[in-house]
C-alpha cells in the first residue's frame, strides 16, 4: 500500500502491507464497517477492523515461519476480516504471503463466523443437498443438544476442525467420527464431510459446464446454502475451512465478525488471529474474544465409557498452548481448556 492509501485510513498503516487490487490499481477492499445491522445491534466500526488488522500483522512480523526455508525466517500471512455475514470487511497481506491464503483466510473468517452465529442451523436446512442437511441433525447429536448451531457457542477454526476429523478425538481410531465430518470408511480427502458436501454441487454444474452437457456455468459462489436476506450473497460464500486460524469476534456476548488467517503453518495461523484480536481488542477497546463461558471449550461430548479421554485444543490459545486433562474411563471428552489471556 502507498503512503497516500495508508493515509486515507482505507487499508492498514503499515509499510510492509500489500492490498488487493481491482485490476485497475483501486484497493479491492477497502477497510469498512460492519455491513449487518439489521442483524447485529452494534456492527464493527472501521477503526475497529483497522485495529485488528494492524495487530495480527505485527504479530505475524514477529513469528517465526513453519513452512519456510532457511529456518528463522518470519512469517508470511493474509489476514482478512468479515462481518456476522461473511461480508469481506478488509482484507491485509505480507509481501511475499502464498497466494493460496488469500481464498483461505477469508474461508476461515466466514467459517467460525458462521458456526458461532445464529443462522447455522437454518442456513444448511436450507441447503438443497439433503446430505448438506444431514449435518445439523448429525451435530445436535453429537453434542446431545437439540438446539445447536444456533449460536448458544463461539466457535474457533479449531474447534470446527476438531469435530470434523474422522475419528473423534483424534488418534482414538476406536472411536466414529466427528459431527461434520464422513465416516472414516468413507472418507477421502475428497469428500471429508460438510465441508465437501457444500461444494459439490457446484462442482457438478460445473463440469458439466466444461463437457458441454450444460450451457450455463455454475454461479460464482461455492455453496448453495441461502442467501442473506437484502444481499446477493451467502455466510459462506467460498465453503468452509476446516485448518486452524481464525478466531471470531464478540462485542460483549455479541458476536460480530471473525478474524481469518492463512499463509504458513496452522499453528502460526491460529496464533496471529488469537493474538492479534486480543491485542486489537485490547487497544481499541469494545471487542474481542467470546466470553470464556460460551467458548467451544466448555462443551462436552460422550464417545464411549472405557477410553481414554483428552481435553482437545479448540482455538482460544491454540497447539502453542495446551490444556490437557486426561482422564481414564469416564466416557467424556472436553472441547478444550485455555483461558485466552496470552499476550504479544
């Protein structure tokens, strides 16, 4: 970004920060508020999205890179912002950040922003794919909650990716699988559960598209689920992600957005967005992490008397911070355990 664009307060003050482009040399995304407030009662501010950005790209300055070489090297990461919506808020990259990260940051943003929100449950039954719908049913029993997906819990990457591995918990290959992922003699990493499921449509349209069986491509978007109301867009416009690094984002017990990150390793990711919406939130003042009291950590899964249960990291402090409590017989296991009051 110029100097004259760090200037105008569209993008974030910082010398090493590329923006995208609209092809014409505009920035694509242009930081703004909130776009939900029919939704939400207090939208984020502008300044608020600036602060966030701004901390988890000093955060990323700091770390150490996982996939780079020569080792030592410093991270490189897009960092990306959304509303309750999944409406792109802004959007912030390091020079040499791998462009994948651009379409997954923003997948992450919408992910726990989705599943920490209200309309989880409602946007898949309105899904057409009847196995896209199989997902809510599936969760409420995996949870033995028949109103989850309603946003009662904040949810971080982590902890969607938690319930959507194969075997629940992970390692225990005695155990079935997590709620939104394929049982694990069906499962392939192309068809891991609700995550591919979404898509797949799409997918189908679209090759038959390229065949010539259909004159029309499918829409530019990757789910069907429904459009948010007033808005030629769906809450998870490009699918889901199912990789740690995104945290969402509370005013209170209100949730109001979702930080993402992607472009190093999972661990780097989840710790730039636990950080830097804490340090975001802490210098703005007025957002910042969910209560500890509706974090996925307090919940508790049944999977069987007899097995060795562990306290599953579930985002708020990440694999950088563990809290395992391991327990033999009782048949339970606990999201996850951190308290979130690490600092950068």
């Amino acid at each position: 970004a110029t100097a004259a664009e760090r200037s105008s307060g569209n993008t974030i003050d910082n010398v090493d920060a590329f923006i995208l482009t609209d092809g014409s040399g505009a920035n694509r995304y242009p930081l703004r508020a909130g776009t939900d407030a029919g939704r939400v009662a207090t939208p984020l501010t502008q300044p608020e999205v600036k602060a966030v950005l701004e901390e988890a790209f000093k955060i990323m300055s700091r770390a150490r890179a996982q996939i780079r070489k020569p080792l030592d090297s410093p991270a490189q990461v897009t960092i990306s912002i959304v509303d309750t919506d999944g409406s792109i808020l802004g959007v912030a990259r390091s020079p040499d950040a791998p462009i994948f990260g651009t379409d997954v940051s923003v997948q992450k943003a919408r992910t726990v922003a989705f599943f920490s929100g209200a309309n989880a449950a409602s946007d898949l039954l309105g899904n057409p794919s009847p196995d896209v719908q199989s997902y809510v049913a599936k969760t409420r029993t995996f949870f033995a909650d028949p109103t989850a997906l309603t946003g009662k819990f904040a949810f971080a990457a982590r902890s969607v990716g938690n319930i959507a591995r194969p075997f629940y918990p992970d390692g225990e290959i005695a155990q079935a699988a997590g709620s939104l992922s394929r049982p694990y003699n069906q499962w392939s990493p192309f068809s891991t559960g609700l995550q591919s499921a979404l898509i797949l449509n799409n997918v189908a349209e679209h090759v038959g598209f390229i065949l010539g069986a259909s004159a029309t491509d499918t829409r530019q978007r990757c789910t069907f689920t429904p459009d948010v109301p007033g808005k030629a867009q769906n809450r998870l416009q490009n699918g889901i992600q199912i990789f740690p690094g995104a945290s969402p984002i509370y005013r209170g017990n209100t949730l109001v957005g979702a930080v993402g990150i992607s472009g190093d390793g999972i661990d780097q990711d989840d710790m730039i967005s636990f950080l830097g919406l804490y340090n975001g939130g802490q210098r703005i003042g007025g957002v910042g992490h969910a209560p500890a009291a509706i974090r996925a950590d307090t919940l508790v899964v049944a999977v069987g008397a007899g097995v060795s249960d562990g306290a599953i990291v579930s985002g708020w402090g990440a694999a950088w911070i563990v809290a395992v409590d391991m327990t033999i017989g009782s048949g339970v296991v606990q999201m996850a355990g951190i308290a979130g009051t690490a600092t950068g």
